[in-house]
C-alpha cells in the first residue's frame, strides 16, 4: 500500500475517536472574570428555542434569513451566524452564509438592508460584516478547512474597514456605494470587538488588527463618560459629538459592554476591565430590575423600557466586576422571559452564551479539551525519540529533532498551516492554537529539503 493511502486510511481511524467539533455545551469558566452562579445553561436554552422557531426565515432565496422588523439586516446576520456556529448547528449555518454571499454588493460586502427577494440599500454597514467574518472563523474552529478560505477571503475584506485618525486605528460607518463613509468625524464603539480581532490577527498573521484590537480603547476612553463610563451611539473618534447623529447611550451603544468584556474574560485586558468595572458598578446602583433602554451620558433616563438588550449586556460587563454584581445580574436575566422583538432575540442568545461559558476561543483552557493523538507511518523512523505533545499554551512541542531541521504541518488534503526552522538541538514548539479537531500530517525535512519522516495525528 502506499505511504498517502496508509496516512489516510490512519487519519480515518484516528478521526473515529476524536471529537470533530466543539459540541454544545461546553460551560467553560473564563481565565479571567466572574462566571454569574445565578444563571445556567438551561436559561439559555430556553430563550435560544425560542429564537430558532420565531426569528429565521427558513427559505429566503436559497437560504436562511433573519426576521427584523423592516426587512434582512446585516448586523443580525452576522449575530446568527456567530449563534449558529458556538451551537454547532453547521445546517443552519451554512444557509444563513449562502444567503449572506447572495446579497454581497459591489464593495464585497452584503447590502445592509434587503430582502427574501431584492436589495432595500445596497450600503454596508461594518459591524454586520465583522461579525460575519468573526462566524467563519469559529466555523473553521469547529469544522476545520472546509472554512479556512472563505474566513481568509472575508475578514481581507473587511480589513478595509479600518481607517487611521492620527496613527490610531478606527473602523469606518461602512461603505455607499464603492467609498467608505465615516471614520476619523464618525464612527461607532459598538462596532468595535478587540477579542474578536485579536483572533483575526492570530488566523491572518495581520498586525494590523491586533493594532485595532489595542487602538480600541483609546476610541473608547476619548467617548466614555468619566462618572458612568457610558458612551453614545455615534461619535468622533476623539469622542466629540457628531451632528445629526445619537449622542446618547442608546441601541447602538448598549452593545459595547459585550463587546469590551470579552477581551478581558479571554484575554484578561486590563483596559476592558476598568472600563467594565466602572459601567457595571454604575448600573449596579441603577439596580438590575431597574435598567431602561436609554441613557444620556451622564446617566440620567432616556428610556422606558426595561429588555435584554441593554440589561443583558450590563450582565457580561458585570463578570469583569465582582461575584456580586456580577450574580445580581445574572439572576435578573435568568427571570427575564423571552422577547421576540428581534434585536433583543439575537442579542440574548450573544450575551447568554457568553454568561453560561459557551462563547469560547480555542486554547482558552482546559475546559475545551485538546490532545493529540499521535501515530508514526510505516517504515523505520529515523527519530526514535521524535516525540509530539500538546503544552498548556495550545502548542505542539516537537522533541527529538536537530537544529537544521524544518517542521512542516499540513491538512490531510495537503493544504500547508505551519513551517517552523529547529533552531535547537531540543527541537521546537509550534502553535496549534487555531486548529480545530482533526486529522493532520506532520513532516520533518532536513537542511537540504529532503522529507525525512513523516507522521500523522490527530487533534481532539
């Protein structure tokens, strides 16, 4: 039998006792933070049922769209398709993707408002499309290469969204037409999530986003209020005021506490913390029971409305605080029923799955398992001591192996991920940080490009 047929016939054997995907749930507890004892998964599950029988459109042109309430908007797009793709539900996914590339316009990005049928306004709008290339890459986490392109492809896209105001990096409005609008004289907080670009830099080797995911805060720090920490909807990225536009904490803005506190529950980000902190302790003395939908910025009312939009998010900024605060709102979104008005569907299912442990990066720790299993291809080795483990860093440790060797890790399709030089005799250390369960061949190949041994195994 050939050397490929018996690497292949091994992968399948080794697929076959190892998870494939990151199945739901996974309850995880955050390096950083505090997990509210107050709220469980099964309060998730309830309100995702919900959601998943009430608010997508099972067959719009070819598809899956989501139910707004004046048509398909991008930004709930890219919410579902993250839900979609943290749930495992790899059918629901991919209809809502297909929808989402059929409607793509001329500057690469979907029309931000459109329908089963047509286009409403063929403008983007960025936080639906970074959301949306966020999803592809947790797709690529839970089912592999099959993704791998199309995140690539989509989060290049999306990296025309950044703009520099002074040497600080900040996200436009979005695109009319073929040209951006907005960026240094408007733009908008709540479209900004560090964590999420963090692991596009990781996944693209592109320092232009962990530039963003740091130049975030200062965009944040110029819009908070010093006393609440609020921030408007629409701003400078000086902070300053824009005319026309909401300068108050409003249905934009009441994102943001999710959208910061990942970056400290994953990261532990010392920026994401204060300003989480000083937030969650404002609306702490508020009262959970007693958050509306609307503030101005020094913290006097604007809304009537107590909803998971607003309260939902303060929950996740709360995990940043303390256990208390962090346990009375958990408790106040655990007996909060469920709201079909859509924008507080979607966002439920982001903050919930945040607040039971179940929005995740790989590596996190080790409440997501992964090992490797290893298994030598047919032949004498020629590295008897060739060893490979998983550290606690989410790093493959090659031992066994010389100084001017290479190491090169490739899917089973062939398809390069890493090269890495030994520049030791002790061997080398790789990152598999961002790949999802599977099969994989590792060669070694020495100073002359000549393959000296080749392995395969599996991560689970």
């Amino acid at each position: 039998m050939k050397k490929h047929a018996f690497i292949f016939i091994l992968c399948l054997a080794l697929q076959q006792i190892t998870a494939q995907e990151y199945k739901f749930p996974q309850n995880l507890k955050y390096p950083y933070g505090y997990m509210p004892s107050t709220f469980s998964t099964e309060n998730f599950e309830k309100w995702y049922s919900r959601y998943k029988a009430s608010n997508l459109l099972p067959s719009c042109n070819g598809g899956i769209a989501v139910s707004t309430d004046n048509g398909v908007k991008v930004e709930a797009m890219g919410w579902a398709m993250i839900i979609a793709a943290y749930m495992g539900d790899k059918t629901t996914f991919d209809g809502l993707y297909k929808f989402y590339k059929s409607k793509i316009q001329s500057h690469g990005m979907m029309a931000w408002l459109c329908s089963c049928g047509g286009v409403t306004d063929p403008g983007s709008a960025s936080d639906g499309d970074l959301d949306v290339a966020f999803s592809l890459l947790v797709a690529t986490w839970q089912w592999g290469d099959e993704y791998e392109e199309e995140a690539s492809k989509t989060i290049k896209t999306v990296k025309k969204l950044i703009t520099s105001c002074s040497g600080t990096s900040v996200i436009v409005g979005g695109y009319s037409g073929n040209m951006p609008y907005g960026g240094c004289n408007k733009t908008d907080i709540s479209y900004y999530t560090p964590a999420f670009f963090r692991e596009f830099a990781k996944f693209t080797k592109d320092t232009a986003w962990s530039k963003l995911a740091d130049d975030t805060y200062i965009i944040l720090n110029n819009a908070a209020n010093d006393n609440t920490g609020l921030v408007p909807d629409w701003h400078t990225w000086k902070g300053a005021q824009v005319p026309g536009s909401n300068f108050y904490y409003g249905f934009d803005a009441c994102r943001v506490p999710w959208r910061m506190a990942l970056d400290y529950l994953w990261n532990g980000n010392e920026e994401a913390r204060k300003w989480c902190v000083t937030i969650s302790n404002w609306a702490n003395k508020i009262g959970p029971k007693n958050i509306k939908d609307g503030y101005n910025l020094d913290g006097s009312t604007r809304g009537s409305w107590h909803n998971m939009s607003y309260v939902g998010s303060f929950a996740v900024a709360a995990m940043c605080n303390n256990q208390e605060v962090s346990d009375a709102f958990g408790k106040e979104i655990a007996s909060m029923g469920y709201d079909n008005y859509w924008y507080h569907a979607f966002l439920g299912n982001c903050y919930m799955l945040t607040l039971s442990g179940n929005m995740w990066r790989p590596g996190l720790n080790d409440s997501i398992p992964k090992g490797i299993i290893e298994k030598r291809t047919k032949g004498k080795s020629r590295f008897p001591s060739l060893t490979l483990q998983n550290n606690a860093n989410r790093e493959l440790v090659v031992t066994g192996i010389g100084k001017d060797h290479s190491i090169n890790i490739a899917t089973l399709s062939g398809k390069q991920i890493n090269r890495t030089s030994c520049s030791t005799e002790t061997g080398a250390s790789i990152d598999i940080s961002t790949l999802g369960s599977g099969c994989y061949i590792i060669s070694i190949y020495d100073n002359r490009t000549r393959m000296s041994e080749r392995r395969a195994f599996s991560i689970y």
